[in-house]
C-alpha cells in the first residue's frame, strides 16, 4: 500500500503548486475579463462578481496521480428579490442530495419581466431561477470574453474553452513554456455559482448516470465545500502531525479506480457512483470523529484503512450514509457552520441507489480490500493508468 501510494497516487507538491498558481492567474484574467464586460447599469443584470473559489481534492490535499484537473467556484451577482426555497419535502429532485430553489418574490415578476423571460421558469405556479439558463448564459459569456485573455496569456499559454450541455464549461490550459516545469496539460472546470451567505453556494445539479437523467431547471444543488475547507484544517491543527487520514482517502480512491477495470457495464458505473470522492470523504469525516484523533498516527496506516473500508461495507448494508454538513449536531464548534446548513433537513446520500446495487458494491469493496496487494499487480500497468478522457 505503501508503494502503491509513493509510485502512483502521491502528487508532487512541487507539481502541484506550480500548477495551482499557474490556474490562479489564468482564471483570474478571465474571470476579470468577464466581470469588466459584464456589467450592465442598473440592479436586474446577471454579472459575476469577480472573485473565485478553489475547491477539489487539488486544494485539499487529497489529489491523487496527476495535478491535472481543477475545480473553480465562480460566484455572480443576482438581483436582490430571489428567496431559497429548500425542496426535499416536495419530493421533487433527484434522490440523495439537497435541493434548493430560488423563488421570486410576490410582484417582482411583473416589475422585472425583462430578467424573468431571459433567467426564470415556472415551478409550481411561480417564477424560479433556472439553473439551465443561467449555465448557458454563463458559458456563452466566459466564451465572448476568451479573446481578451488568450491574446494577454499568448507567450505564457494557449487557453480553451469547452462546453458540454448541462454541464459547467472548463477551460484547457496547455503551457507554452518552462513556466509549468512539466508542461502539464490542465483542464480547470468553471462553476457558476449563487452565493447564498457564510461561504456557501448554490450550483447548478449535473445530469447522472449513462444517459444523464433530467432534473429540474429550477432546482440547485447546495455546495458546502468551504465548509469542508475548514474541516479539513480543523483536523490537521488536531490531528497528530504525521496523521494519515488524508493518505487513507487516497489509497482508497486508488483502490476504487483500479478494481473499476475489471468491472462490466452497467455496475461499472454504479461502483464508481456509490463510491463517490464525496461518498468516501464523507465516510472519513464521520470515522475521523469516532474516536480519538491520536489513532490516526501514520504508524497505524493498514488498521486505519481497514477500519474505513469496514464502516463504508456497513454504511452500504444497512444503506444508509448521511450528508454529514446537513442538520448534523456532532461538528465540533471551532468549525463554525452557516445556520442555513444547521436547520437543513439530513439528506441519505445513498438513497438514490437500491438495496441489491448497495449489497454489491458492499462486497465488491471487501474483496478489492482483501485483494488489494493482487489488484494493485494487475492494474497497475500503463496501459490500465491512462486518464478516462474528459467528456
């Protein structure tokens, strides 16, 4: 396990900070760009707000293989007259995460007919944001504002934008020079995000499964992941100094990846949807605060990984992992949360999939687990590591 993180999952620090700072000032010159060409007189525009946020394994420290691929945070600025409207008790949404609306208020629609027509929908007789309209605004504006930024960047690097229906647009970054020492080809994915206060956000849901199954438009998927920014340095300021909490996260992530090639269709897929990043955080932060944080010393790495990959097979079982921000009473006070999350309803992450799906996820877990020193052998070949290329 020990080879298998050090040859094929650590990420160079190095890497990775060049990386990291080479993403920062691109996405800032293009996220400046917009906002400078975004902005309308009066209150009833659409525009960003012209800061980002970092969020992913990349800026947590749990990245595993290659500092290749990014998540941003790009927040905008709204009118003032939509309200959040949780929807999990109308049964409306996909099963397992929280969803939210953005309503407007009584009368505004008529007063803002202009914003209405160009960003709402009708849900349930009344005009709701739509995350499907704004995702389209907010990719058709990155792209007018690209030429600005391309020809800034020209000597330093060529930069892309792609986008796929539904899905947030992402930029390719692919350095001209010694300025990532690698030459690490990056691809950074630009999220369009509502701020809803206290670092937390809104972004639009993104379609799942083989086909991309249809959620609504009108409905928005909460992001809490500044809160687990601060989780996660809570836990480095606690734990011991060489603890291996983050270091089981991507062992196991490594594991997850490789037992996934000898996998049929359609479980393939469900394996890697059941055992989400999300998921296995997930599962970390709720063993993490079991039990005393000394335990998690580096020298008790192997009984550490078996006591996850045991409370995850039992989480499956019983099928049952809840979202462990969402109206939880256990998180420690030094890591203040927003009281929008502290009065959320508890959402079961794994209640979009069925017992029979679960029960065998469940005990293809034990055997990767039992079969880890085997499975690392045969998939650990070039031929096996190559990236899944990006839709």
């Amino acid at each position: 396990l020990e080879r298998f993180h050090a040859r094929q999952l650590r990420v160079s620090p190095h890497v990775l900070g060049h990386s990291k700072a080479h993403v920062g000032r691109v996405v800032a010159e293009l996220v400046r760009a917009a906002k400078a060409q975004g902005l309308q007189p009066g209150p009833l525009a659409l525009s960003l707000r012209g800061d980002f946020v970092r969020i992913g394994s990349a800026y947590e420290q749990h990245k595993v293989r290659s500092p290749d691929c990014f998540d941003i945070l790009v927040p905008l600025r709204l009118p003032p007259h939509l309200e959040p409207q949780p929807r999990r008790a109308d049964g409306l949404g996909p099963c397992g995460a929280f969803v939210c609306g953005l309503r407007a208020r009584d009368g505004w629609t008529r007063r803002c007919r202009p914003f209405t027509e160009g960003f709402c929908v009708e849900l349930q007789g009344r005009s709701h944001l739509s995350s499907g309209l704004v995702l389209r605004w907010f990719q058709g504006h990155l792209q007018r504002c690209l030429g600005a930024v391309r020809y800034r960047l020209q000597e330093r690097c060529r930069v892309n934008l792609s986008a796929c229906p539904g899905h947030p647009p992402t930029l390719h970054i692919l350095p001209c020079s010694d300025y990532v020492c690698c030459h690490i080809s990056m691809a950074v994915r630009l999220i369009p995000a509502i701020p809803l206060g206290d670092a937390l956000y809104l972004t639009a849901l993104l379609p799942e499964g083989p086909h991309g199954s249809l959620v609504p438009e009108a409905l928005w998927g909460l992001n809490a992941s500044r809160q687990e920014q601060r989780l996660l340095g809570w836990l480095k300021e606690q734990a011991p100094a060489a603890s291996c909490h983050l270091k089981c996260l991507q062992i196991l992530k490594g594991l997850r990846d490789l037992r996934r090639h000898g996998l049929e269709e359609p479980f393939c897929s469900q394996w890697g949807r059941v055992l989400s990043s999300y998921v296995l955080k997930t599962a970390l932060f709720s063993l993490l605060l079991q039990g005393p944080l000394e335990a998690w010393d580096e020298r008790f790495l192997v009984e550490r990984l078996e006591d996850l990959v045991l409370y995850l097979r039992d989480c499956l079982r019983k099928q049952v992992l809840m979202d462990f921000f969402l109206g939880n009473t256990s998180i420690p006070e030094a890591v203040a949360l927003p009281r929008f999350l502290k009065e959320a309803a508890p959402v079961n992450l794994l209640s979009a999939f069925d017992g029979p799906t679960l029960d065998l996820v469940a005990f293809q877990l034990i055997s990767t687990w039992i079969q880890a020193p085997h499975i690392i052998r045969m998939y650990s070949s070039p031929r096996y590591l190559r990236p899944v290329p990006t839709p």
